[in-house]
C-alpha cells in the first residue's frame, strides 16, 4: 500500500528567487515549499505526499479549503509537490520515536484521494442492485506504480536492470483477467459487475426498474453505461483471452470520450495495454512477450519510447526531465510522464513511475498565493492555540 503521510528527513534547503518567507526542502526526490527558517538540513518532519486527504481534525484546519487533499502547487515560480509539517505539530503522538521512512498514514488518519471509490459506493444499493462484486482480485496486482520521488533507492537498488520505457496515458486503468474460464472485468481497485454476472432474474428486475426513474436507469444499466464493459466489447476482449485458454490477466489504460476530459481529442474509446500478468505462475511477463500476446490478441500497447535502458546514466532531475515533452497520441498534448518497466520477466512489479510536473499543474495544480500564507502561518497558528 502506498505511504500517504511517513517520517522523512529534510535532505537538503534551497532559496526561492523573490521570496522571502518561504523556501524549498529537498525530501527522498520531491521538492516542497517550506516557511523559511521552520527547518534545518537533517531535521526529522512529517511529510504527505500529494492526492493524500488529511483527516477533518482541528489541526488540519489550514487545509480545509482546499477540501483537505494535497495538490501540486506553485508558489514564487516553484513548483511544490507534497505537504511537510515539523513532528512538533501533532500533539498526540510522540512521532519523533520513530525512524526516517516509518508510515504514519494510518496513524494519522490520511487516505488517498479516489474519485472512484465515491463514484462507485453505494449506487443502486437501496434497491438491492450493485455495480460492483467486491474488493480487487487478490491473485492480481493492482496498477499502482511507484512514483520514483518516493522511492529514489530504486535507481541503486536497479541498476543492473535493463527497462523499458513507455508514456504515461491519462486515462483510467482497467483490468480484465479469465481464471478457471471465469471472466472479470476491475477497476483501478474493484471488481466490477457485468453483464455475464446477472441472472435471467436479475437482468429482468433491471430492465422493469429502469422504466421508472432516470437515476434507477443510470444506477440500473450496468453493461451498456460503464466504459469498462463497452471496451471490453469493442475489443473482443473477453473471447480473446479465452481463446488463449490459460489464467491471464491484461492490464491498460482506457482513453477516449467521457474519460479524463478526453484530452487527445480521440473520436472513440480505446484501451492500450501496459501489463500481462500469468496468474497460474504469480509473474509479469517480460516485454518480448507483451509484444507477442497483444499482437496475437490484435491489441495495441501503451506508446514505447525506449527499450533496453539502463538505469546508469539517471538521476531524479533527469528522470523528471525525461517525463516532460509532447504525447505521441497527439502531439498537441502534453505527455503525462513516463513509465520505467523491466524487460524480463519478474514476479514482483519491477517498474516506477515518473509523472510530468507541468502536466499536474496544468491539469491538477494552480498558483496558489493562499498556500503560502498557510505554510508560513500555521506553525504560529497553531502555538497561539495551544496557549490559549
């Protein structure tokens, strides 16, 4: 699971140009805008990383308008990814027992930002109806890679891997998987309800409910409106893989209209795989055989940039570097970043992400003068209520 909030160490300080309040605190491979003066090179802090949703406590306070969730930011002309806080601020645990790296998510009640969970939660449910089966598979990965500003260990701990490089799409993640000539159909992180799972009963009851209210329809109509169904038939993906008649899992990004704004102007749906994953054997196939199965399952993959590339001439500003530039899919568009994946095959996921800052800020980001005076102030804020 990903750490949202940890104990980190401020690895090094810079000034911003023009600003006299605020500076910026190297921590792992993330940049983050700090009140001058609050830290020292060294110092313990409690950093969050950005899409964490800190909990509605009074100490939090300082987030609420911004609904609690941490975004990338740009202050001064710095671009600021994450929320860093001295231990000292929480006053009910003592954090400075714990070690650099140690999560604190759970402890401090954070969660990850997931429009998804909210969207699919509770729809049709006062009927009876769901339009999901559960949790995600346990016997499939989820998508989620590792951003490589939290985890810069990586380019020591593979640098005698050899990867390949492939862009990042905005779009939504998709699993679909046959096991035991079961089919199923996943989110980023549920297993969805399709066609295939209802009953004659069932089909039927949906089909009377759906002539008597719009929202019914809308909860009701589970194939024929999700966007997951409606690629899985536009691709065959379901007779694909069994034909292939083993327990297989694909695994890519749905782009195109309704989704993510659309953003590379396409006239329809369309799915680019990342990962194929043999669930009988618990292991990721290597890249000649990704390329071997899409191309026998007439599927495309997500755009490749490079193949056979060595960690040894990275480092974090480079990989950032490399994130940026314009998407092949439309070169009108920028690219959201990039994705390093091992070519051999492995059975543990040997990749990590690297996400372009300017994408997030054009998208997901803002100048934002009011965090400023937050970070500057919440630190005598919060003293100031502590005394009263």
């Amino acid at each position: 699971m990903r750490s949202l909030a940890s104990i980190q160490r401020i690895d090094n300080l810079y000034s911003i140009q023009g600003a006299d309040r605020i500076e910026v605190a190297q921590i792992l491979g993330w940049e983050c805008v700090v009140k001058k003066g609050e830290f020292k090179v060294g110092d313990k802090c409690i950093f969050f990383e950005v899409d964490s949703v800190l909990p509605n406590k009074p100490e939090f306070e300082f987030m609420a308008e911004k609904k609690y969730r941490v975004r990338t930011i740009k202050l001064r002309k710095q671009i600021s990814q994450g929320l860093v806080i001295p231990l000292s601020y929480i006053k009910y645990a003592d954090l400075s027992i714990y070690n650099i790296g140690y999560d604190v998510t759970s402890l401090l009640g954070v969660v990850k930002y997931d429009p998804e969970i909210r969207r699919y939660s509770g729809t049709g449910t006062k009927l009876g109806f769901k339009r999901t089966k559960g949790k995600f598979p346990y016997f499939i990965p989820k998508t989620d890679e590792e951003r490589i500003q939290s985890s810069p260990h990586f380019l020591r701990k593979y640098k005698d891997e050899l990867f390949y490089i492939s862009s990042k799409l905005d779009g939504c993640s998709g699993t679909f998987y046959v096991k035991n000539k079961k089919y199923g159909i996943c989110s980023r992180n549920l297993e969805l309800m399709h066609d295939e799972d209802l009953s004659k009963l069932e089909r039927f009851k949906r089909y009377i409910y759906s002539f008597f209210s719009k929202s019914f329809r809308k909860a009701l109509d589970i194939d024929r409106k999700s966007v997951y169904s409606k690629v899985s038939r536009q691709f065959k993906i379901r007779e694909k893989l069994l034909s292939l008649n083993r327990n297989i899992a694909i695994q890519g990004e749905l782009i195109g209209p309704s989704i993510q704004g659309n953003k590379y102007v396409l006239n329809s749906l369309d799915f680019r795989v990342f990962n194929i994953y043999h669930i009988d054997k618990q292991k990721f196939c290597s890249y000649n055989e990704l390329i071997y199965i899409t191309t026998q399952l007439e599927l495309n993959t997500v755009p490749i940039l490079k193949i056979n590339e060595s960690l040894d001439n990275y480092d974090i500003p480079k990989l950032v570097e490399l994130s940026k530039g314009k998407s092949i899919l439309n070169p009108k568009i920028m690219r959201e970043g990039v994705v390093f994946r091992t070519m051999k095959e492995s059975d543990s996921r040997i990749s990590f992400k690297v996400i372009n800052p300017e994408f997030l800020l054009k998208y997901e980001g803002e100048e934002d003068k009011y965090m400023e005076d937050q970070v500057c102030n919440l630190i005598d804020n919060k003293k100031d209520n502590n005394n009263d």
